[in-house]
C-alpha cells in the first residue's frame, strides 16, 4: 500500500455506449483487474458496476453502464434506466465506440441522448488493434461532427494500447476532492453480487447464443465457514425447460462445467476456496419479478 497523498483529487466518470462497444474491457483494464464481467455477447452488463482506480494523487469512481439501446422489454428499460443512472451527476461522461464496427445506428441514439446533457464529455475510440487507422480517423471526425467532445482517445482496452494515456488524462480532469474509497478498494460491488456475475459470465461464455437472455442468477445462500472458505448456493432461472436441458447438457456435463470455471474464477478474485452449488430452475416468468430485480441491482421499470 502507498502512502495517501497530501492533495488529493477524486471524480465520477460515466462509460456509457451502445452494447458491446467494450465498457467492460475498458473499466477492467483502468483498474488494473477484473471488477465487471466480460464476454463476446452485447448486452453482457445488466447493471451499474462501479470500478475504482488510483493515477498518481486522483482517484477515478468507473461506473460501467450497460449498453444504451432501444429496449423493448421490461428488463430493457431497467438496464437503459440503469446506464442513465449511472451517467447522473459524473465529472466526466466517456463515450466508447467499437473503431471496428464504426456509427451505427445505436452509437447516433447514444449521441443525441447526449446532445442535451451538460458535463464534459471525451470520446473513446476503442478495438485500434483490430479497426483500419483512415476509417478511426474518420469515425472521429464524423462523431465530432455529430456532438462536438472535449478529447478524443484512441484505445485497445484489449490490449492495453493507449489506456496509460487515457487514464493520465481521466485523472488529470478530476476536481481538486478527498478520496471516496479506501485506495485499496477496487469496486463497490459486493461478494455476492460479484459470485452472480462470475456465474453468469461462464454461462454467456459457454453456452454463447443457445441461451440468450432468458436467464438470471439467484444467489439462495451465501455464507462462510468457519475454516475461512465461502459456501454458495445459486439457482440460475430460465424461462422454458429445453433451456433447463441446454444449461444441464448431457448427463449433467454442461452445468457442471460452468461450475468448475465459475469456482475457479471466483477463488482467484476473491482469494479464498469457494464451494459452490448450483442449480437450474424454470420459472416462465422471471422478467416480472420484482425482487429479482432488487437481485440483480436493477430497478423495477413500469
């Protein structure tokens, strides 16, 4: 641990964008490990995590938003709501584009929800180990065109191209504030809320597009013991039961297989072994309850 630093800097900092533009990645990749989930899926993040990272004396408060589409259902409204959420009162809202996939139609509605808001804004163009150099360039321009920003960045949060650049100027844009967080805390996130995300991360991870977004993690009990490890017991809910069968696989493979890479992951984040127990339980109706939402960290949305 360093030493706290006499005059101390500190603000919040929106990463919002249209899904699978690489918030996560991004967020991951500032603080220096894992705090937000991550797979090749849009949509991937349901809910407002909060990232903490240190850059000489400021503090940086990362709030990952989910992507910002036109929602359609209830569970779409809450994570708009929540990305909005999430940008309410920042220092700094960042805007990241995927270089690669360029101005679509759901990077120009996060651009004219943005028109109207008042703080300073950069502009985050994201994947430069993958996008053609002429065609970032001009992503830049037509996107400044479009909503004039502050700065423009050019970042791989893959690879770590361009992100010490970019976090030495998030942290030189920070107001002059005491710190919000002890400097060794990376998230607000809790542990439990942390073992949901883990397990729904390898779901998204193995089962790709044979479950899309009809499942959701419950957490039944979560609890340590008394030799120092954590016992937990999840339920992750679908809505029909050929999607039970996907998630169970034959003979039980599939679940069982999620579980052991979701066990590993978190033993690695949370530095203690982890028993956990999972298991898969129909329930057509999920996306209408309303304290699954208070689960999840979502708000209930009429």
């Amino acid at each position: 641990m360093t030493d706290t630093p006499e005059t101390q800097h500190c603000g919040l900092i929106a990463i919002v964008g249209a899904p699978n533009a690489g918030k996560s990645t991004l967020v991951n990749a500032l603080v220096g490990q894992k705090v937000a989930i991550v797979s090749p899926k849009a949509q991937t993040t349901r809910t407002r995590v909060m990232g903490i990272a240190i850059e000489g004396d400021a503090q940086l408060i990362l709030v990952d938003t989910p992507g910002i589409f036109t929602p359609e259902r209830r569970l779409d409204r809450a994570m708009v709501a929540a990305a909005w959420e999430g940008a309410e009162g920042a220092d700094l809202i960042a805007l990241i584009v995927d270089g690669k996939g360029g101005i679509g139609p759901k990077v120009q509605t996060v651009i004219e929800s943005l028109k109207g808001r008042r703080e300073r804004k950069i502009l985050i163009l994201n994947k430069v180990d993958v996008a053609d150099k002429p065609r970032l360039l001009g992503h830049a321009a037509k996107l400044n065109e479009l909503l004039p920003f502050d700065e423009t960045y050019f970042v791989s949060a893959q690879t770590g191209d361009g992100v010490p650049e970019l976090k030495a100027a998030l942290a030189a844009a920070m107001p002059e504030c005491p710190w919000h967080f002890p400097e060794d805390q990376v998230s607000d996130a809790t542990d439990r809320m942390l073992a949901a995300e883990v397990t729904r991360e390898q779901l998204y991870l193995q089962l790709h597009q044979e479950l899309p977004y009809s499942s959701a993690i419950e957490t039944e009990q979560y609890k340590e013991r008394e030799d120092g490890s954590v016992e937990i017991h999840q339920q992750i809910l679908v809505e029909r039961e050929t999607q039970r069968a996907i998630v169970l696989g034959k003979g039980g493979t599939r679940i069982k297989e999620i579980g052991a890479r979701a066990r590993a992951e978190l033993s690695r984040l949370m530095g203690v072994k982890v028993h956990l127990y999972l298991h898969v339980k129909v329930r057509p109706e999920w996306q209408e309850d309303r304290s699954l939402y208070r689960e999840i960290g979502l708000d209930w949305v009429e």
